[in-house]
C-alpha cells in the first residue's frame, strides 16, 4: 500500500519524501488534486494537521507531518536505512547537516524570498542582514564541500537530499550565479545532486534563476530629472526611515522549516519593462567580457570598445556621489558600505553595468561611481527595490561635452589619480 503525501507537485518541502522513496524503493504517492488554499483547509486535513500546513504523510498508522520528520520517516521504513549512514557518528553527522540546512540554509532563503514576494513584511535592513547570514552559512558549506563530494561520508544521504531540495528553492528563485560564483563548490555540489536520476525524476529539469523577484509591495519613488543632480531628500529623514524599519518587530520563521511548509511555486514573474524596449545594437554581455578580459592597453583596447559598442538610444549613463560623505570616516566600514550596495543592485545584472569609486588618502573618504543603465532612465524596479538609491545624487551623462565623457573613461579605467585625489579602492558591478 503506498503512502499518500498531501501537498502540492511543485512544494520543494515535499520533494524531500518523494526523493527518499525513489532511493529507498518506498512507495510515496501524491494526494490526487491537491489544491493549496483548499485541500489543506478541509475537516479531514486539520485532523491530520491542525495548523493546515503542508506537507503531511498519511500512514496506515496515523498522520506525519513537517517535511524533515516526513523524509526521516520513509528513511526508516527500509531496513537497513542506507540514507542515514553506517555508523553512529555518521547519523550524528547526517542529523548536524539537515538541521544546518533547516536554520542556516532554507530559514535565511526565506528572509530574503518572501518578503519580495508580498508574504512577509518588506524591511531593506533585515533583508541585508538574511543575506549576510545566507552568505556566512553558504561559507561555511562551501569550505566543507571543498573536501567532500557528499556531505557526510564517502556516498548519498538524507542530509544531502534535504540540504539539496533547500538550495533547489534558492538556486530557482534569488540566487543568481553571480551570487553563487562566490561559492563555487557548493555549485558543482547543487548541481552533481540535481542531475542524479532519482533528483530528477522528481525536480526534472532545474534552471538558476537570472536575477532576484522585484518587491512587490513598496511604493514608487519619483525618477530623477534627466539632467542636473536631483533633489535630495533631507538628510535626517533617509537615516531615520532606516531606524524606524528596523525598531519593527520582523516576521520570524519557525526553527524546523523556517515558515516554508505552506509555501507552493510562486506564480510566474511579468516580464521585465526593459526586455520590451527596441532592440538594442550594444549587446552588454560582450561589453563585459571585454572589460573583464582586457588586461593591458586598456584605453586603447576596452575603452575604445565601449565607444564602439555604447548605443545612445538604448542605454544611458549616470554619474552618482554619495551624499553623507563627511560620515565616511573609517575605510572599512566605507568599503563595507559600497561592497552592500553593489551586492542589492544585483537584481540589476541583466541590464547594467557600475562602477563605484573610494577617493581619498584620508578621512572623510568620498564615495562617487558611473553607472550604465538600459533604457533612458534609471530603472524603476531599481529605484523601487535598492534603498541605496536615494544615498545618492544621480546626473546623467551627457557624452556631447567632453569633459563628461573623459570623466567616463577615468572612472571605466580606475584612472589614479581620481580628480587630483588617491584611489583608494574601485569595484566594478558586472
């Protein structure tokens, strides 16, 4: 008789199960039309879970449910549990990794992923601060995986199926792969597991998402003036406004399954506005490459291709200067503040290249960049969704005045000195 799993067929919790079964020879089937928002809120399904979360398992002996007891649970049903390793110390192990997956793993993915998409409140200073410990924790993982091909032992265990199918919500959803090249064997890991036949016959095909979902509550702020350095707002209301998101109270996800249990496929993404505009004769991508490849004669060589490529009508230019310089009195933490802001502009990968200049020998350390844009203006998901926008002045670049476009090729070549002043650092958004 198999055993019914009530959940949806794209619930990335359910996967878990349904991954051991093909492993352990069990037979798990899907409740047939199921129906989120529906199905889990009937009579017959609050007794087997009075919360309606999904998924549960339903045994001949009584309900399951939270994922990683239900993958625990099917492990166990084959007597020699080849999933859950060969000695004591290996299951200690296996256990140590899915509660690692569960609460450095899946919880800070969801920080990040559903407060843009409308379930969670939107706060900038907790997002930062998710992604921060989803990088620690994908450190952590990464240094581990340099020396392993599995997480515990030298094959295929529960802790990989679980930490896997939390990747597989990340990798599909926020973490792009300029996200992810930072952790290059936690990549080969994700990837080896997903195209093992049994992951696939259950995930099937599995692609990286190409940037990070747009928020979807927050209001639109006002596009800056083509020309002329817009109009700051005063300086105590930017600073407070992040003050007062972080004295909210934040939504925080429960320990086991870090508020994922209800959570189905998101539903597909609106084309971006920008993939609809007039082709463009600059292809940025090869711009890229061009920069990323030149390693000598760099003016003669990049700088005079991007004027060979750069197309007016379909791209734009913008200087930028921080507003609150005379705050940037300690070089790390300036760094530290340019390096956050490159990081939040990542949802913007597709469609721009920046790069962001630390100028100065001495405090107070001045912070100015040039970024290039698809479109005419600055992209309104970008001013919608990166807070760090408003830190500065935006003026866009008028390449008929000389001065303007030398000042582009400066700031293209991390030319020093900068404006007669010490370059203390540059980072390139690409």
């Amino acid at each position: 008789m198999a055993l019914v799993l009530h959940a949806g067929k794209t619930n990335k919790n359910a996967f878990k199960a349904l991954i051991v079964a093909q492993y352990t020879g069990i037979q798990v089937e899907l409740a047939q039309n199921f129906e989120m928002g529906v199905s889990n809120k009937t009579p017959e399904f609050i007794r087997m879970n009075p919360i309606g979360k999904v998924p549960v398992l339903e045994t001949p002996d009584g309900p399951v449910f939270e994922s990683n007891a239900i993958a625990r649970y099917v492990t166990r049903l084959k007597t020699d549990k080849p999933l859950y390793g060969s000695s004591l110390i290996e299951y200690g192990h296996i256990e140590q990794w899915i509660d690692f997956a569960a609460l450095e793993i899946d919880a800070n993915i969801l920080n990040w992923y559903r407060p843009r998409l409308g379930r969670a409140p939107y706060l900038p200073p907790a997002e930062e601060a998710a992604v921060s410990a989803l990088k620690r924790a994908l450190g952590a993982l990464n240094s581990h995986l340099a020396l392993n091909t599995y997480l515990v032992g030298h094959s295929l265990t529960l802790a990989d199926i679980v930490m896997t199918c939390n990747l597989y919500l990340g990798f599909s959803q926020v973490l792009t792969k300029s996200f992810t090249s930072e952790f290059p064997h936690v990549e080969r890991y994700f990837w080896t597991m997903v195209n093992q036949p049994n992951f696939k016959k259950v995930l099937g095909e599995v692609t990286q998402t190409e940037s990070v979902p747009p928020v979807q509550s927050v209001k639109n702020p006002s596009q800056p003036k083509d020309s002329g350095k817009s109009k700051p707002k005063p300086k105590d209301e930017v600073k407070k406004e992040a003050k007062r998101e972080v004295q909210k109270e934040a939504v925080k996800p429960k320990a086991e399954e870090a508020g994922g249990e209800e959570e189905d496929a998101p539903k597909p993404r609106p084309k971006n506005s920008l993939d609809l505009l007039p082709p463009s004769k600059m292809i940025l991508d090869e711009w890229k490459r061009l920069y990323s490849n030149t390693k000598s004669n760099f003016r003669e060589v990049a700088i005079k291709g991007f004027w060979d490529m750069y197309d007016p009508k379909g791209y734009s230019l913008w200087f930028c200067d921080y507003k609150y310089n005379d705050e940037n009195t300690v070089s790390f933490v300036t760094l530290n503040k340019v390096s956050g802001f490159i990081q939040r502009m990542d949802l913007a990968r597709k469609y721009a290249f920046g790069k962001m200049l630390v100028i100065g020998s001495e405090p107070p350390y001045k912070v100015k960049g040039l970024w290039l844009f698809r479109g005419q203006e600055i992209p309104q998901f970008v001013l919608n969704e990166c807070y760090d926008m408003e830190l500065y002045d935006w003026t866009k670049v008028d390449i008929s005045y000389d001065a303007q476009k030398e000042r582009v090729n400066q700031m293209i070549e991390d030319h020093e000195p900068f404006e007669g002043e010490v370059l203390l650092d540059a980072k390139c958004f690409k």
